[in-house]
C-alpha cells in the first residue's frame, strides 16, 4: 500500500480499522522520515468485522520512500565542505557547475551525482521537486543570478543563495525588475545558513547544514530570522 504525503493511498491492506491506524502510522514515518514496525493483535470479532477469515497477529513495516535531494550549484571550497554534510545526514546530493575540473570525483568522491553543465541550461538535466533543496553558491554574482533565476521558477521546496547583504539586494532589484514577486524572494533562505559566526568554507558549510536540517524538520516555517554574520560569503564561495 502506498500513502503520498497529501494523504492519498493507492492500494489497500485490507481496510477497516487496521488500515486507518497504518494510514496515520504512515503519516508519522512521513513526518518523522523514519520507519516504523508495529503489531495489530486481531480477535475473531474485529477480523469479522474486517472481512478476514480469521484473528491473529498482523506485523506492519512502513517505510518512506526516497530522500530529499540537495542541488549544489557551484562546485568550490564551501561545496566540497557541504556535501559530505549533506550525505552524513542522509540526503542526496548533486553537484553542478560548468567546470570539469573542479566538478569531478576527486573533488566530491562521496557525491552521489556530479552535472558538468553549463548553467543557463543545467535545469534541463535536474529533477527539482518540491522534496528538492536548492543550494546556490557559485563563484561569482553574474552566475549565482542566474541560478536563482531560473530555480526560483521551480517547486523546489528549500531555495538558499550565499552571499553577503549587499549582494543579495542587488540579486534581489535585477530579480524584481524581471518580474519577481517580493512575496516570492521572501521565500529565499539568504544570506544561507544558520547563523553560528561562522567564517571559513567549513564553518559555513556546517550552518548551511545545519539549517537544511532545520528546513527538513520543519524547526522553523519562515526564510527569515537566521544569518551568517560578518563574513563576505561571495569572496569564498
């Protein structure tokens, strides 16, 4: 039996009460993005009940199915801190950028999927979702508009741009002059991260984690309220 995040199922293990109890289980395995076993015992007059033959003990398994992915555009210092980050807290990861030699497995051996594209037409080859976390964290202003874009346009549930305040209003008026909503640049998590000081390319890798975690946990609803501090993000991105 498959049971989507909106709550509609396709299949059935039975029905009756056995099944809505597994439906809001389920529900908990979303919300928790773990799994969960648990046992129905099944007298003679709730099996009846049920249309089974007979009582007895019914195991459940429930399981979610796949794990978020998070897009890296920009495949520099704080890219090779992050997605290792990204995996050791069990979600995928992509890394895109326009330079073989700096997007490669030696760079990112643990990576699950490295994209050499061209960033005017890497959509092309992504799956962006709303279980899609966007990170964008190119090497310079010119790229790092163009990413947010183009991903700004997609249903990706977590979009983050790095970059001091003053770049990212700049980002923000070219943005707006191309007929962005500020309601929907109110969405965007920028500066990106949690703010911890942090000031090296592994010090914000982890607040950027950090706060991928919090998003995917649902610790905290708005883009707001969370900064890196003092540091010139761009200048090390």
């Amino acid at each position: 039996m498959l049971i989507r995040e909106d709550g509609s199922t396709v299949g059935t293990i039975g029905g009756g009460c056995t099944e809505a109890d597994v439906w809001a289980l389920a529900r908990e395995a979303i919300e928790r993005d773990s799994p969960i076993r648990r046992s129905f015992e099944l007298s003679a007059n709730t099996a009846e009940e049920e249309g089974l033959a007979c009582g007895g003990i019914v195991e459940i398994f429930i399981e979610p199915l796949g794990r978020p992915t998070v897009h890296i555009f920009g495949a520099g210092h704080i890219a090779r801190q992050l997605a290792p980050l990204v995996e050791m807290v069990g979600m995928k990861c992509v890394i895109v950028d326009d330079r073989p030699q700096f997007a490669n497995s030696e760079h990112f051996p643990a990576s699950s999927e490295i994209i050499v594209s061209d960033f005017e037409e890497c959509l092309e080859k992504l799956m962006i979702s709303p279980a899609s976390f966007v990170v964008i964290v190119t090497r310079g202003h010119k790229y790092d508009h163009l990413v947010l874009s183009k991903t700004i346009k997609t249903t990706a549930g977590y979009i983050g741009l790095i970059g001091s305040k003053p770049k990212i209003a700049r980002i923000y008026k070219l943005l707006r002059k191309e007929g962005v909503s500020q309601e929907r640049l109110d969405e965007i998590h920028a500066p990106i991260g949690l703010d911890i000081g942090s000031r090296t390319p592994e010090e914000i890798a982890v607040s950027i984690a950090a706060e991928l975690v919090a998003h995917r946990r649902k610790a905290f609803v708005t883009g707001k309220g969370r900064r890196l501090g003092k540091a010139d993000q761009a200048t090390i991105a």
